[in-house]
C-alpha cells in the first residue's frame, strides 16, 4: 500500500485554518441561526456556545432565528437555554419581530416558552400592536387570544385597538374585548 501526501501521519497543518477567534466563532454560530441551520445550532449549543450571543445590534440567535421563520432553529436554541425574552438594542423581542411577520408556528412556540405576550419595545410598542401596524390579522387573532392587551399604548399614545380602527381592521377590533370603563 502506497501512502500518498493527505495520509501523511505527520502533514503539517494550517494554524490559520484550525483556529477561530471568539468573535468569528460568534458570527459563525449567529449566521447558523439566521440561516435555520438548526442541525449547526445545536452543534455550537453542544460546545457550550452560549444561547444568548448577540451581533451588534443586539439581536440575538433566537431573535434571529425567529424573525427568519426557522421554527427548527428556534426549537433547538430554547432547549438550548435562549432566553426567550431577551432584548435588541431597540428593546424588542423574538415575539415582536414574530409579530411583525407574522409567523403563527414560532410565534406559538415562543408563547409556549414563556414569552411575555405584552413585551414593549422602547417605543412602547408590543407585539399586538406591530401586528396590527402590518396587518397581520391572523397574528393579531393569535395574540388577542393569548391574552394580549390591546389597549397598552406606544410612546405616540397609540393602542392595538387605536390603530386597527384608524386603518379600517373591523375583523381585527371585533376580536378585541370590551374597552375598559373611563
């Protein structure tokens, strides 16, 4: 048997190749996210890469993943540990940016680990309420249905029920509880 150079026991190897740094490892791990490579995620969860890592804006895997509608990621990075309420540099969470697509699976598997269903951004903005700005009915239904308040309002003084009746959402109101007394 004839040894060829790749089975050389003692080839040398590419430092450059072999070792990343945090920070390319973090990128590597926030792209897998991105990307729904749940099977990667899981890999890197494995490793003791924390769930929690964010890019520079603040966005973490599980926001990432979410907001990409990759309910298989998402899955893995909540058993994995992914804080499922944690914040962007603009105070919103997975379920915002769920809402604001309007992705019922994830936003069912995000209410289901305990995501708070009211959570504001800085704007004061919840998640009901990006669903109505979009007109994610389905969402919004969704959202009502799990409790959502539809009468907190942003920092502008706008509420869920404000709004889907200044854009003519009727479906979207009638779903809506009683308004508080005054």
């Amino acid at each position: 048997m004839t040894q060829t150079d790749h089975e050389t026991p003692n080839a040398p190897v590419d430092e450059d190749a072999a070792s990343f740094t945090p920070e390319q490892i973090a990128r590597l791990f926030l792209d897998a996210a991105r990307d729904g490579q749940a099977d990667l995620v899981a890999s890197f969860l494995a490793a003791g890469m924390d769930p929690d890592t964010r890019n520079e804006r603040g966005h973490s895997a599980l926001i990432l993943a979410a907001y990409n509608s990759h309910a298989d990621t998402v899955a893995a990075l909540l058993a994995g540990g992914a804080s499922v309420d944690l914040r962007d540099d603009k105070g919103a969470t997975a379920l915002a940016g769920v809402a604001f697509k309007g992705d019922l699976t994830v936003a069912r598997q995000l209410i289901a680990a305990g995501a708070a269903i009211d959570a504001p951004n800085h704007a004061g903005r919840t998640p009901l309420i990006f669903a109505v700005m979009f007109n994610r009915g389905a969402m919004a239904a969704f959202l009502l249905e799990s409790g959502a308040d539809p009468d907190l309002r942003d920092s502008e003084g706008n509420s869920a029920r404000l709004l889907a009746a200044q854009l003519g959402l009727a479906d979207v109101t009638a779903l809506m509880p009683p308004p508080p007394a005054a």
